[in-house]
C-alpha cells in the first residue's frame, strides 16, 4: 500500500538545482502574490483535497500557504497548522534519532542489530553475515516488505460495507481488517524471527546484506526499535526529547493527542471518499504526525546542520548522515536519498496522504509540500502534485 513515488523522485533530483535565482528555463512567477495565484489555479482545476507547501533556508520562511480542506464535509480549511501523518518522510526523523544515539554512545551505526534485540534477526541465506544498522538505515539489509508489511495497518474500526471505496483500495483494507494491533517487539519478532507466526524465507531478500539496495519499510521501523532498545528511552520520548522539542514543534508526534486532535485532517482516497481510519504498528517508517509550519523548523535546521551549524546534532553526526554512499545503481545517506549534485530528498505516501521533502544545501533551499489524498493512486491527482513542484521550481526565490 505505501509506495515510493517513482515520478516525483525523479523530479526531486533536479528540484532547486538550478540558477542563483533558482528559476530555469520556462515560465516561472516573479512575486509571492503572482507565485499564489498560479498555485491556486493548479489546486483548483484539480481532485485535490487540502495541500499544504513551505519553502526555507537556514534562517527563514520564504513561503507557507496552504489550500484546500481539511475535511471536504464540513469545508474545514487546511491551514499551515493542519496535522496529519506524512509517510515515509518520516524516515528521516529515525536517521537523526540514530544520529544521537551514536553522539550518546549508545550505539555504532555498524554495529550488528542483534546486539540491541531480545530475538535474532538473521538472514536465512546468508546466515553468517550481520545485518548492522547502517544495511537498515540504507535500505541494504535483505529485509523485505513485499509478504508482510501490510500487517504493520491497523484499522481503528470496523468495516461494514466496502462497496463505496476504490477496488484495489478495498481490496487491501480487506487484509488490514484482519489484523491486531500489536506492540513493534511483537510486531517485529512475528516477522523476523525465526519462530515468528509469519516468518517466512520470502521476508528477505536473495541478496546478502550490504549488497542490493532494496528499500524497506519493516528494516526502517527495526531500525528504530533498535534505537529504543539500545538507549532505554521510548523511540517517542526520544525523538520528542532531541528533536521536536528544541526545535520547537509542539504539535508533531507519532500518535493523535490532545495537543494535535483537532488539528488532524481527513484523509481521503478520492476527493469525496475518506479513507477509513488507521495507524501504523511500525508508526515510526512512516507514521509521523505535523504540519507544514513545524516541519519548515526541522528543514531548516536540516539546512543548517549541512552547513556545519546545526543545533541538535554535531557537524560530524549531519555529516555522516548526509554522505553519499553508492549501493549499486542507487545511492542512499542515513535514510535520506542523496543525488551526485548533494540533493537531498524523501518522499512518502500512504493510505490518504502524501508527501515530499527536498533540500538544496548549494543553494540553501528547502521545500516540503503535504496533501491529504492518496495523489499517488491517481495520475490526474499525481499530475497536479507535479505541476505544483514545477511552478515552485521555477519561482525566483530571491
């Protein structure tokens, strides 16, 4: 059900990596007032729901606007404070907590995983190769989402009646209707280990750790568990305590509470078909909840900290994890993408939401856009998302 949204990565790559003004070739929009306008005719003549947009370097917000609803019902706006889980650029949030912890010294990003888990996660092919950390945090483990990962889905009601949603939408919700909500340690063990209730051969892949580029979402929540288990701390408290809160993102979370509730948005499938409700097991490979304003503070402190002036990791620490290492034919940081030209980027989608992060550190720009609708499912929708990122791209971000 998540997928990697293939046509915006490929546009990630070229994304601000561009002229000193930032503009290309091609029409683009001199003024804030002009930039709007455009934005809103794209929305307009589009099936989008609600879409949120916020554009920074280190130290400011060039632009944060928002359009749209945040339920099509009630014609709730979707504002820059409107809340909702944003898929896998929430990957990013688990390199950095693994960044701490390795400042802390609780853990070695080569270190073999089993040292931190109460159960055994071996490779049945290649037994007596460790899976590390960095294989998980690169997507190189062998461990693979394809028999397993729709357990991680949690629906947080009861289906009667399928018959209104998309049928291979349905179909999916189907499966996930079947599952319980189980704790990561469980969660985990069932799939991994080799006494596990679903462990199968088909969880890993043919190749042996740190060999193939093979991008997972089950190896990325491990990777957050192992950040729990080798700290003592919560992977929520932990994130709270070294990320959200010094860089004061008050609403962000890994759950709906109190703090975010009525901010939390809709999710829709088609423009007038919500996605029932659900959560992630494995919150941490994509569940994250926030909001454009807060996620431009985390950018910008992204931006920052590959300039050698972050705040919440040492210049060493942003530098390992903004590295380059070629897998192959693919290339991956500490779960950011990385491009030849230092691009930085992740995107992410899941049942009613998408998301893309971008940063430029040549040219100190960064860019983070939120929707709530499944974009990825439809090419009428995915071509509006499109045509959006093209309009940002050739603004004169001066």
């Amino acid at each position: 059900m998540k997928k990697v949204i293939q046509l915006l990565i490929c546009c990630l790559g070229a994304f601000l990596v561009i002229t000193n003004s930032f503009s290309q070739k091609g029409e683009s929009t001199e003024s804030i007032q002009e930039l709007d306008s455009k934005l809103e005719e794209i929305f307009k003549s589009s099936d989008l729901t609600g879409i949120s947009i916020v554009v920074v370097n280190d130290k400011e917000v060039f632009y944060n606007n928002s359009f749209g609803y945040a339920d099509v019902a009630t014609q709730k706006p979707y504002t820059n404070h409107t809340v909702h889980n944003i898929g896998s650029v929430s990957k990013t949030f688990i390199a950095a907590a693994i960044m701490k912890a390795q400042e802390l010294g609780k853990l070695r990003l080569d270190d073999p995983i089993n040292q931190y888990l109460p159960f055994q996660v071996i490779h049945p092919k290649f037994p007596d190769v460790p899976i590390t950390l960095r294989h998980l945090a690169q997507h190189t483990s062998g461990i693979s989402d394809d028999n397993a990962y729709l357990r991680a889905y949690v629906l947080e009601n009861p289906i009667d009646d399928y018959s209104y949603l998309p049928d291979d939408f349905a179909k999916n919700l189907k499966v996930i209707a079947q599952n319980e909500d189980l704790s990561y340690a469980m969660f985990f063990e069932n799939v991994l280990s080799k006494n596990g209730k679903w462990y199968s051969n088909k969880n890993f892949t043919k190749k042996a750790p740190g060999k193939r580029y093979n991008y997972s979402n089950i190896g990325a929540a491990l990777a957050a568990y192992v950040v729990e288990n080798a700290t003592g701390v919560p992977f929520e408290q932990f994130t709270k305590q070294y990320i959200f809160d010094p860089l004061g993102m008050e609403k962000t979370a890994w759950k709906i509470n109190d703090n975010n509730r009525e901010e939390f948005a809709s999710r829709y499938v088609t423009k007038n078909t919500m996605v029932p409700a659900y959560h992630l097991i494995t919150s941490s490979d994509g569940g994250l909840i926030t909001n454009t304003d807060e996620f431009g503070e985390y950018l910008k402190e992204m931006i920052r900290g590959r300039n050698g002036e972050g705040a919440i990791l040492s210049k060493a620490s942003y530098e390992e994890m903004f590295t380059r290492t070629e897998i192959g034919k693919e290339s991956s940081g500490i779960f950011w993408g990385v491009n030849e030209k230092g691009t930085l980027n992740h995107s992410g989608s899941d049942p009613g939401v998408v998301s893309i992060a971008a940063i430029n550190p040549s040219r100190n720009v960064g860019v983070f856009l939120m929707t709530n609708i499944s974009a990825d499912e439809d090419k009428q929708l995915m071509g509006a998302v499109l045509e959006i990122w093209t309009t940002l791209k050739h603004h004169r971000w001066e």
